[in-house]
C-alpha cells in the first residue's frame, strides 16, 4: 500500500486530512521536529501545532521538548485493534503502520526527554534485549517485573547483571524469589529507600527515570558513552552500594568474575601483596584502536591511587584516581584500565580471575 492509499484509509478511520498526513510522515521518520513534520507532510506551518497536539490527544503520538518541539509515535497496538476490525483496506492499513513503527531507530539524536515513563520502560526493556556486555538497573518492584522477560534473556546471552531493587517494606510487598533472581541477574540487592529508574547498557546507552516520590515526571534516553560514564558512577556510588544485599550469585573463590576493576583490585590487593599467583582473563578495549581483544596471564601488580588508607575491611570502595591492572600475558606486561581508561594500554570491560594459588 502506498503513503496516499495509507493516508486515505486513516481518513476514514477517523483522522482530518492533515492529522493523516502528519501521523505517516512521523511514522516514516521515527521523531521529528514540527517544522520537518510541517514540510515533509501537507500541513502548512501554522497548523501543524494544533495538529500535532489532537494527535497526541487521541493517543497516536506525544510530543517533547528537545530545542524546540518534538514528535514520535506511539506503539499502534490501540489503533492496530481498532483497524483489523474495519474491511481489507484497514486490516493492511494496519500491517503498513506496524512495518512503520518497526523500522525507524529510536531517535536520532543523542539525548531524547519524554513525558511519559512507559516509553523509557519500553526503550530500557528492547535496549536491555540487545545488550552484549553488561547492564546495571535500579528499580522498583513494579519496574523489576516489567523488565523481569528482557533481563531473563539478557542473562541467558551471558549479559552480566547487576540489580538494585527497591522494597516499600511499609506495602507488605515481598522480594521476589531467589531462584527467580537468579534467572535474571549475577547480583542483586535491595534498599528500602526509593530509588530513580536508572539502567546503563553496555557502557553506551541509559535510560533514567525520576522516583515516583519526585515532583519531576520524564524520562530520559541517552546513547553517549561519556552521560553513561556519568551514570555508572552514580549508580555505582548513590545506590548500589547503598543496597543490603539479598543475592550474589558469585561468591570468594575463583574463577570470579567483575565488570569494575575497582571491585576486582579490592579483592586481589592483599593476596597479591602476601605473594599469591593470581591467573585472570579479561575482555577489553584496545585504547588506541577501540578493538576487543581478549588477554590472559598472571596478575603480577596493581595501582590504586588512595588504597592504602583504606583497611581491608571497609566496604566503601574508593572511587577517585588511578586504577590499574598489570597483567603479564608471557610475553609482556600489559597495563589495563577500567571504564575511562586514559593512561592504561586497555579499558577492561569484563574480568574473570580465573586462580588464586599461595
């Protein structure tokens, strides 16, 4: 079916000549500003405002604010059922708007705010689906279960998953099964305080949500790697290890696995420094060319600017200054570094200490 056939079976479903003609083009385009709806469709510049606005009125699109004013569209699942029911014309009408919906990238710019949350849920739970690497989540309950079917096959995939949950302890809700958690995650806590909806993907993409408590009601999609940066650190420092933790599927004897040189050098400084062997693994970035590249060896030093004046037995990691792994693969000493690494040859983004031998 072509845009004009397509535009007429929408008038007929109820839509003026101009909200059909603005409701394909946003389609086809995925997000767009007004002015590029206005030209690309056949709604003259001063109606296309008005146009949009009934749109989002009846459900089809919403609208946003991103230096001026913005418009994607719904999942068309409402106006899918709405049209199967009508004659030949509107069942295919219906198949041509999900084609459309399906195609276009979740937006083309960096950074998109949105008005309602569901959209980041949904955003979160597609770009969870297709993670690689890692993902770290802060949720409430409700949130958790939404996202309980992407995160379950994340895991599935290898996807190491890290899950701060919050409890209302006052609602009488319970904390979902362990078995069920370990489906789903490599480590999870709780805190009973609320926390934001915060998810960061593969070091490259988050998703972020005030807490319910907040006076503030958007969302936020952001596909940069240096936002994500900011993300992790605050996930990291402001709820992660705020958390009691109820679940961590690894426990202190090798082969032991982290996503965070930081954890990974707390654990190792003191068997290192009593003159352990400490074999590893580990995935990372060529700084230099961005390749992945897989090494293997023995630890044989770390550098961890401030850990000195932290005992062994404080829980707090500390989170400033420089943080390296030198790992000796056999044929040299290679220095790797975590998220951010500028100084080090690598940036580890997964690493598996695989023996620990006095």
């Amino acid at each position: 079916m072509n845009e004009a056939k397509l535009t007429a079976v929408l008038e007929d479903a109820g839509l003026s000549p101009y909200q059909a003609s603005a409701y394909v083009e946003i389609l086809k385009l995925g997000s767009a500003s007004a002015t590029t709806i206005a030209k690309e469709s056949d709604v003259p510049d001063p109606r296309i405002y008005d146009v949009l606005r009934d749109l989002e009125e009846s459900g089809y699109i919403e609208t946003y604010e991103q230096d001026s004013l913005r418009a994607r569209a719904f999942s068309p699942e409402a106006i899918l059922g709405d049209l199967h029911e009508r004659a030949t014309n509107f069942e295919t009408a219906a198949d041509e708007i999900e084609n459309l919906w399906e195609a276009p990238t979740i937006e083309t710019h960096t950074v998109n705010f949105v008005k309602r949350i569901d959209t980041v849920l949904d955003q979160a739970a597609a770009i969870i689906r297709e993670a690689t690497d890692q993902v770290q989540l802060a949720v409430n309950l409700d949130q958790y279960e939404q996202l309980r079917p992407a995160l379950k096959a994340a895991h599935e995939n290898g996807v190491h998953i890290r899950i701060g949950i919050y409890i209302d302890e006052d609602s009488g809700a319970q904390f979902p099964d362990l078995s069920e958690l370990q489906s789903v995650a490599a480590e999870v806590g709780y805190r009973p305080v609320p926390v934001p909806f915060v998810a960061v993907v593969d070091r490259t993409t988050t998703c972020f949500a005030p807490h319910k408590l907040s006076m503030n009601r958007y969302g936020m999609i952001v596909k940069d790697r240096t936002y994500a940066y900011i993300f992790h650190w605050f996930f990291l420092a402001g709820i992660w290890e705020s958390n009691l933790e109820q679940l961590v599927t690894s426990d202190d004897t090798p082969p032991m696995t982290y996503i965070n040189v930081r954890e990974c050098i707390r654990d190792i400084a003191d068997p290192l420094s009593d003159g352990a062997t400490i074999t590893a693994t580990i995935d990372a970035i060529d700084i230099d060319t961005e390749a992945s590249i897989s090494l293997a060896g023995t630890i044989v030093d770390v550098h961890y600017t401030g850990i000195e004046q932290y005992p062994a037995d404080v829980p707090v990691l500390y989170h400033g200054g420089q943080a390296t792994i030198v790992l000796d693969n056999g044929d040299r000493e290679i220095e790797i570094g975590g998220w951010g690494a500028v100084i080090e040859d690598y940036e580890a983004t997964r690493l598996v200490v695989e023996s620990i031998e006095d």
